[in-house]
C-alpha cells in the first residue's frame, strides 16, 4: 500500500469494503429488559454496605447469624476462659501447668487485688493432677503466709501419669473462703 492509494488495509482491489453503521440504542432491543432498565437508569442499584445486607431475607439471615455467632463466641471466651484465675481474700490466684520431661510443672501466683488487704495472708493450697480418666493420680498439701504486696509464686512437681490438668483448692484457715482453680496441662516434649 503506497501513500495516496485509496485502497482499505486488507481488502483486494475487487473486493467489497465492510462499514459498520452504528445506530444509537439500536443494541439494547436484544436485551433482557432488566439491563435494558438498569443501563437506562430505571431501575437503581441499592447504594451502602448496610442496604445491600437487608435487601433480601437470605441476606439478613446471614448477618443475623454472623452478628450472633460472634456475640456467642465472644461471651464463651469471657465465661469459660478464666477457671485458671480466681481470687481469695483480695489476692488473685493464677494456676499455670506444662509438661516436660515426664514431669509436669505447676505454677501458682499470687498477686494483690485489692489495696486494703490485711498482711499477713495464709492460705491453704490443695493441688490435685487429675489424669485422662478423671481421676486423681496424685495430690500435694500446702500452705504458704504471704507478707506484703509482692507477688508470690509457689511450685509443685508431678510425676506425669498422663495428666490431662491440674485443680488447686485455695482456702483461708478457717475454711470460710475455699476456691476451685483449673489449669489444662501444655504439652512439651
């Protein structure tokens, strides 16, 4: 093709040159008529995240189930997370356990709750590892007298006869005051 043919890039010399006559809207008869509507402006598109949650029931269905299985997942956290924490006589109780080496290793810290608490505090500790049937494999009495606002902590070693957890009674001398914590044994190797 040399500058100034008037020949079309593609087409020979005999043959019939294809145009495309475009005719406005002409397009839109082949259409559903729910495009043809929305194209056109007739039907609107619901504007917002929270419309278009509401805007069928399968849709509130699914945000009402969401919203609460999170509330239910939330509140099970607070309700059943903490049966290793608990306090007596205004100190706060903290039970921690892991395995290793075919022993597990109980951690129980105590820390001020309150300010007004009279010192010295004694306090009785029953520490029971409790094993896959349910049962008591061993036990362990104690007591300790804390002074001051320090934080105290007290140890205990089992033997690890597939101990699954471990629950320490917390009591005053005159048993007035008795508290249960439970702490699930980490496994380490």
């Amino acid at each position: 093709m040399a500058f100034g043919d008037d020949s079309l890039d593609g087409y020979t010399e005999g043959d019939e040159v294809l145009t495309f006559h475009y005719k406005k809207g002409s397009f839109r008869e082949k259409e559903d008529e729910i495009y043809r509507n929305l194209a056109t402006g007739k039907t609107k598109t619901s504007p917002g995240l929270i419309k278009s949650l509401f805007a069928t029931k399968g849709n509130k269905f699914m945000f009402v189930t969401l919203v609460a299985v999170t509330v239910f997942a939330f509140m099970w956290g607070i309700l059943m997370g903490g049966e290793n924490r608990n306090s007596i006589m205004g100190l706060e109780g903290n039970l921690s356990c892991f395995t290793f080496d075919n022993q597990v290793y109980v951690t129980l810290e105590f820390s001020p709750e309150k300010k007004n608490i009279e010192y010295p505090v004694n306090i009785n500790m029953l520490f029971e590892a409790i094993n896959v049937e349910g049962s008591v494999c061993e036990k362990n009495t104690d007591s300790i007298v804390i002074l001051d606002r320090n934080k105290t902590q007290v140890y205990k070693i089992f033997t690890d006869y597939d101990v699954t957890h471990v629950q320490c009674e917390l009591s005053n001398d005159d048993k007035t005051e008795v508290v249960l914590l439970k702490a699930l044994v980490k496994k380490r190797k």
